[in-house]
C-alpha cells in the first residue's frame, strides 16, 4: 500500500510499541449466512479487538473453529468484514475494492497451514514466487532473480527454481510458501498454523526460520495456532479467542505465567512439560463437557458450544470450572486487568493478573 511505504521499517527484531499499531483490528464481526433459510447464520468472528506493531509478533490461539482463521482472512481480505474497522498502516481497508487492495498486497502476505495445497502443482517454484512480483508489475528477468535470493534467504537451492512442488519435502514446500509471500517486501505476515501441517522436527525448522526472518527483516506476525508451545517460542504477546471472541491478550510471559481466564488455564495445563517427573504429577484442568484424563468419562453439564448457537453470558459458562449464576446471564466484557501493559481479560472472576 503506497500510502504506507513512506514509514521507517521497525528496527530488526523489535516491537514498535511506541509508534502508532500497524495492524489494528477493532470490534470486527463475521457473520455467515445459513444455508437458504434451513440453518441459522453463523458468527463467526463477534466483536474482536487487537493491535500489532511493526516488528512484533502477536499470536492469536484457540481451538478449532474458535474464529481465529476467519479473523486472519478478513485482514488479508479473502474475507469481508460483516461490521467494524482493519486498519493498516493507518488506513482504513475493512471495504477496499479490487483495485484499491492490490497495491496492499504488496505489504500484507499470508501463510497457510497446508503448504501442498497452497502452492500450484502445474507451477515452478520459480512461477510460484515469482507471481507476486509479477502482479506488482516487475519484469520477469527481475522476479526471477528475485526468486533466486528468496530461494536462498529461506535455506533452499537457488538451481532447484524450476521444480515442481511435489519434487519438495513438507517442511521445503513451506519454505516455498515463506518464500512467496516475503517476494514483495511485506510488512505484515499472516501465518495460519503454519507448522501444524509439518513433523513435529520439521516444526522446529521453520519456527527458527520465521524468527531470523523477523530478525532481520522487521517484519511483523500475527502467528495463527492451536498449539500454545510453538506461540510460546515466537510470540511477544498472545491473544486467545473462544467462541469468535478474544477472552484474554497480553505480554506472553504475563499470560503463561499468570493466566487470568479459565479458558486460558485449561489450555496451558495441557501443554506437555519437557520434564517427566513434572508432567507426571501437574494438574491438568479438565473443562466440563471434555473426558477426563483419568476417568475418559463426559460431562453431562459441558458443551463446547457452536458458533451458530452461542450460550447466552459468558459462552464458555457451560465448560467453565468457575462458572456461577451471573456468568450464565451477563457477557464478560474484554477489561484492562493490569493497566499501561496491554493486558485485558474477558471474565467476571478472573485469577489475579
Ligand atoms: Fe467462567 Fe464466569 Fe469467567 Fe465466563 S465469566 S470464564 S463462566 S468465571
């Protein structure tokens, strides 16, 4: 987006705090329709609110169809939002057309979660990321050299330009991915679990590989996942959304720390310690309405809960621990728990920050 280009990049590897977000997503919803009047419409996404700064990386984590992938499309634009503003770089692109989105393309990149199908199979790898540039308007003697060093900025063989995808390893064809999107100098990437796809080896890899990159390119995440070990590695903060909603943000060492939502707790309690002994005899909390760890017996007062069919209040009160009479009828607002740090917590009982 040329009305951004003017600004300094962030200083490699540093979080911009101190200057106005580049990325801010306020009060945005996603509601999908039902099918032709048989099926209610789904919100998907219901009044989410977060910032990120250039050079930071932000992840936003929660389980399956918690909204988190809609969230990411709406600010890449594969996706519309139904109400509410995203602003980047200080401009307002909720509504953009066509025409007025290409030239923001150039700043804000997105990586998926399967790296197979996100990449043409008919297509060279030098076509693939090359394709970018050319939209862009850059000759194709200049994206083919620019492919070139992309191939090597991402740890792959410059000669192997004119493979075909499925001549590349899981964790290669994702470099590939990373490769294409970083061909127009973003500022912003959008990962979509971009490792959850990838051996549990491989993860590591690209996980070292996204951090030098941010490193060296000041570049700007929001790091899409279920999986909070990874968030932990990458992140400066952490967002975790249930139901289309943020129920907790903040620095990541305050959240995994001190986790003030219930949500949040759960979560991180089933995270695998590295210590044996210690993961032996930690608690783990069980939501209401999940199996045990010991008895693999169901709840019958849990329900996870559907997009289409929201709990009235708080929507997590039929699998919270703590929930009580008020959480049933009154929504928990998203409230600074620990001012001037960025920390806000959806709930009306939560544990000291
Ligand atoms: Fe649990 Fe109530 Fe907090 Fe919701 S508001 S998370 S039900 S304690």
């Amino acid at each position: 987006m040329t009305s951004t280009s003017t600004s300094p990049p962030a200083a490699a590897g540093s979080p911009r705090q101190d200057a106005a977000p580049l990325l801010a997503v306020h009060d945005v919803t996603k509601t999908f329709p039902g099918k032709r009047g048989r099926t209610a419409p789904v919100r998907a996404v219901d009044g989410v609110r977060f910032e990120v700064a250039a050079g930071e990386t932000l992840g936003l984590v929660g389980e399956s169809g918690c909204g988190k992938t809609t969230t990411g499309r709406m600010i890449v634009r594969l996706l519309e939002p139904t109400s509410g503003s995203i602003t980047f770089g200080g401009r307002d692109i909720s509504h953009l057309g066509p025409r007025e989105l290409r030239p923001l393309r150039r700043h804000l990149q997105m990586v998926f979660q399967d790296p197979y199908s996100s990449l043409n199979p008919r297509q060279t790898v030098a076509r693939i990321i090359s394709d970018p540039l050319l939209v862009q308007g850059s000759s194709a003697a200049d994206a083919r050299c620019r492919a070139a060093e992309l191939m090597e900025l991402v740890g792959l063989i410059p000669e192997h330009l004119d493979r075909y995808p499925h001549e590349f390893s899981g964790g290669q064809a994702q470099r590939i991915g990373i490769a294409r999107a970083l061909a127009t100098r973003p500022r912003l990437i959008i990962a979509d679990e971009p490792v959850s796809a990838l051996d549990v080896s491989v993860q590591a890899q690209i996980v070292n590989l996204m951090e030098r990159l941010r490193n060296e390119l000041g570049l700007a995440y929001l790091f899409i996942a279920h999986d909070l070990s990874v968030v932990k590695r990458v992140c400066d903060r952490v967002a975790v959304m249930y139901l289309g909603r943020i129920v907790e943000i903040g620095p990541k060492h305050q959240v995994y720390t001190a986790p003030a939502h219930p949500y949040t707790r759960a979560l991180l309690s089933a995270v695998p310690l590295p210590d044996p002994v210690a993961e032996r005899t930690r608690e783990r909390i069980t939501l209401l309405g999940e199996p045990s760890p010991s008895s693999q017996l169901r709840s019958s007062r849990g329900d996870p809960g559907r997009p289409a069919a929201p709990p009235p209040g708080c929507t997590f009160h039929p699998r919270c621990p703590k929930a009580q009479a008020r959480c049933r009828t009154e929504a928990p607002v998203l409230t600074d728990t620990v001012p001037a740090t960025g920390r806000r917590v959806a709930c009306h009982f939560p544990e000291p920050a």
